[in-house]
C-alpha cells in the first residue's frame, strides 16, 4: 500500500539528538495532519547523507510521542518530563488542537471556557477593571485596595472580641433590652441607651461594607451575563460577606419593646459569626488559595476515606475503652457517646489531657487507638499532598513567561525563501519530494539507502522507482 508516496510497510529511521529510533511508515500515517505523519513536513528535518530524519529535541519526550503513534492515539507524558518542557514538544509535533485538549484535560488544567466580554464599551472598561486586576495598572491599586478593606474588616472582626471591648458592648446591648422592657413611667427615669451607630467598631464596618457593596454592584451592572454571574462562587461569597450587615442593621433598627433579649442576642451572634468566611473573599485575589481549592475539590475521594477511616476507628476504640474503663470508679468514661471526643483527639495524635485510661486494659485500648490513628491518617495524606504539589508546580510553571528560543534542526529553511517552493497544486510534479542535485535525495517520497550505490531505476516524469525490491527501509 501506498500514501502519498509512500509505501506504507517501510521503515523510517528518526534521530533525536543521537537516539535513533525505527517505525513503519503506516503507524506515523494514522494521524496525517501531525508533523511526522505528513510527507511534505518531515521533509525539512531529513539527512540525505545517513538517511534518517534529525530532530534535535527531548529525547525523554520522544518516547512518549512515539507511544502516541504507536497506540493509537494514547498520549501520556513521562513522570521525569516537566510539564512546560511536554508542552513545548507537543507543539513542536504539531498533534492537533483536540490532543492538546485532551491533554490539558487529563492533566487537570480546567476547560478553558471563552469569557464573553461586555458589548459595550464603558462597561467593559469597568467589568476589566474590576474583574481582571492584571488587565491594568488601575485595576491592580483596585485589586490592593480590596485586598486592604478585607484585611481591615477582619481584623476588626477579630479585635472586637478582647475582653474589654466585648464586654462593653454586651452591656449595652443588655441595657438596650432591659430600658425597653420597662414600662415606661420607670424607663422614663432611665438614661438613654447608648445607640450602636456610634460605636467605632461599626463606623468601621459600615465603610468597609460600603466598599464591598460598591464593588460588588459595580461588576453586577457591568457583567456580561448577569444569570452567569449569580452562578459564579465568588459573587456567591461576596454577597454572603455583606449580608451579615444589613440584617444586623435591620435588626438594630427593628428594635422594639416586644425583642426579648435572648433571642435577638442568640440571632446577632450567629450573624456575626458568619462573618468570619469573608476572608474566603481574599481567594479572587490569592494564588494560594485557588491552589488549595483546587487540591481540595481534587482529594475530596481521599478526605472522604480519611474521614470514614477515622469514624470506624471512633467507634470501635471509644466502645473499647467504655468497658475497658467501665469498672473505675471514678472513670470519665461514663458512656460510649462521652468516649467519642477521647478516640477523636488521641487518633488524630492531639492528646489535650482532659480524658486518659486510668486501669492497665485503658492504657492497652489507648497505645492501640493511637497507633491506629497515626497508620489511619498517615494512608490518604500523601495522596492529598501530591495533588497540591502537582496544581502548585503546575501554576509555578505556567507562570513562566520567559521567551525562549529553540535551536532549528530543519536542514532546508534556510535554502528555501518564505513565500517560496512548490505548490501543492502543481500538476507536473506527482511526488512528495522533490530531487535536489548532488546528494542522495528521497525519491517519490521513499528514503532509499543504496540508491547512490549504483541501483538502477526508472524514471516516469517527475517520479523515480527502482527495478529491485527494498529489502531494508530506514
């Protein structure tokens, strides 16, 4: 058989930077549009003189390029081999748009899905400064202020809990309900509540939210699809992050006598403890935390295993421990559910103290819970910690935007100007290459190793074909 004049049951000998490999012909034709698979663009990389095709590349990424042709189409990059340094021969072979898809694919790169911009122009300006901070220099001073006004509301969310402030502001919440609870000929006697609009603590707050509120409704007016941007998990955190502000506002201003001060306590103390996963909001500007998202929703098979490791060892080690303990007198062991904060804490190698084995069975059934729990966690965890370093040398090595420059093997492109050499559509030249005068040159798309030895041939215009068989084909 015979494609594009070649014949498909030859060999073709290839060097790559001194190893030299043989494959027949038909298994580089499977994917003709791929650099090895078309005639006319291996042509550039041939040596006439030790006829072989001479490319100058990774020799480690060969192999897995050879294994492509050779199964078929599976595609699989050696472990030794970086992940830029891969990407780089795939170019180089030119396998395709779709290999190179699915590659990415395999390799844990998300879809690259085409963002559609904004129709117009004032607000994709906006939509770039505010959703891009890279796009430019005032979307990066955006960017950072963000950055500081999250920072700023955490930490005041923090500060607010010392003891010197949180109890001041727990006694006037309390006098806020006991003054309204009174009738009013005794509340009438009352000072007047000091009102929470003058604590500093919300002043700060409230400049912070007007910032977050601010920027949140400046990307809504000025996205491009407004049902794609509710769906988004950071718009998602962004609004959960402003929420707990204004209903602890409307709470404030919705005080009346009929609030009871325990359920409206219990209420804003909930609130505000939502407020603490606004600093998931700090992740749209933080490469480490879309790292660590994406090692977490990549492990979520392993944290499940860890997980239900952990609650068979719970179970098996708190019942063993009940009735290993269950003689003592004074055992704080007094029920199997009470044992499970013990085999919690000592399988996970914590140990706070609180609750031990007294009798010599407990102190058995303990030093057995705790090695278990070491050999328990000890079994997920690596795979966990591979995938972290597997996104975060990923994203390190895409970071890279150094240019580089690799050295040209092509032992044709400096004699052939752009723009010029034979046309495809050239009706008088039948062949895939094309003779060159003074060497032992391809013919008719066939590499001949003992044409120059004195082989007698036949010519039929622009195509050459020997009287005797080829034994050998390299």
């Amino acid at each position: 058989m015979w494609k594009g004049g070649w014949a498909l049951s030859e060999r073709l000998a290839i060097n790559v930077s001194g190893m030299r490999y043989e494959t027949q012909i038909r298994t580089l034709a499977q994917f003709p549009d791929s650099m090895l698979g078309d005639p006319r663009r291996r042509l550039r990389y041939f040596d006439p003189l030790r006829n072989e095709l001479f490319l100058d590349r990774n020799r480690a990424c060969f192999d897995a390029i050879l294994y492509f042709y050779q199964s078929g189409g599976r595609l699989r990059r050696p472990a030794n081999v970086p992940l830029d340094v891969f990407m780089d021969e795939l170019l180089f072979y030119e396998l395709g748009e779709d290999i190179m898809a699915r590659f990415r694919e395999d390799e844990g790169f998300p879809k690259e899905e085409e963002t559609p911009l904004p129709t117009n122009q004032f607000q994709r300006q906006l939509w770039m400064l505010f959703e891009h901070p890279e796009s430019s220099g005032g979307a990066r001073i955006i960017a950072i202020i963000s950055v500081m006004v999250i920072v700023v509301s955490i930490l005041i969310f923090c500060l607010e809990t010392l003891p010197d402030f949180r109890n001041e502001k727990e006694s006037r919440e309390e006098y806020f309900y006991r003054y309204h609870a009174q009738a009013k000929n005794v509340s009438e006697n009352m000072p007047l509540p000091t009102s929470v609009f003058m604590d500093p603590f919300f002043i700060v707050e409230t400049i912070c939210i007007c910032w977050f509120s601010f920027e949140l409704f400046m990307r809504f007016i000025s996205s491009p699809s407004k049902i794609h941007f509710f769906k988004d998990v950071m718009n998602i955190i962004d609004f959960s992050a402003i929420m707990p502000y204004f209903i602890t506002l409307g709470t404030e201003l919705a005080k009346d006598e009929e609030a009871t001060p325990g359920m409206s306590l219990a209420i804003i103390r909930v609130i505000r403890l939502v407020r603490v996963f606004r600093i998931f909001k700090l992740s749209r500007h933080s490469k480490g935390l879309q790292i660590l998202g994406q090692t977490l929703r990549a492990s979520l098979r392993e944290l499940a295993l860890l997980i239900f490791f952990l609650f068979i060892g719970v179970i098996l080690f708190s019942s063993a421990i009940y009735f290993a303990e269950g003689d003592h007198p004074n055992t704080a062991f007094v029920s199997i559910p009470h044992a499970f904060w013990w085999a919690v804490v000592t399988m996970t190698t914590v140990g706070y103290g609180d609750m031990y084995p007294e009798t010599v069975w407990g102190k058995l059934v303990g030093s057995m819970c705790a090695i278990a729990g070491v050999l328990t966690i000890s079994l997920p965890v690596p795979v966990i910690v591979s995938n972290f370093s597997y996104f975060y040398h990923r994203e390190t090595e895409c970071e890279d935007s150094t240019e580089y420059t690799h050295i040209k093997t092509s032992l044709w492109e400096e004699e052939e100007p752009d723009g010029e050499g034979p046309e495809e559509g050239d009706g008088e030249t039948e062949g895939d290459y094309y003779a060159i005068e003074g060497i032992c040159n391809p013919l008719n798309g066939t590499l001949l190793g003992g044409l120059c030895a004195g082989q007698t041939m036949v010519s039929r215009g622009a195509n050459m074909y020997l009287r005797e068989p080829l034994v050998t084909q390299v």
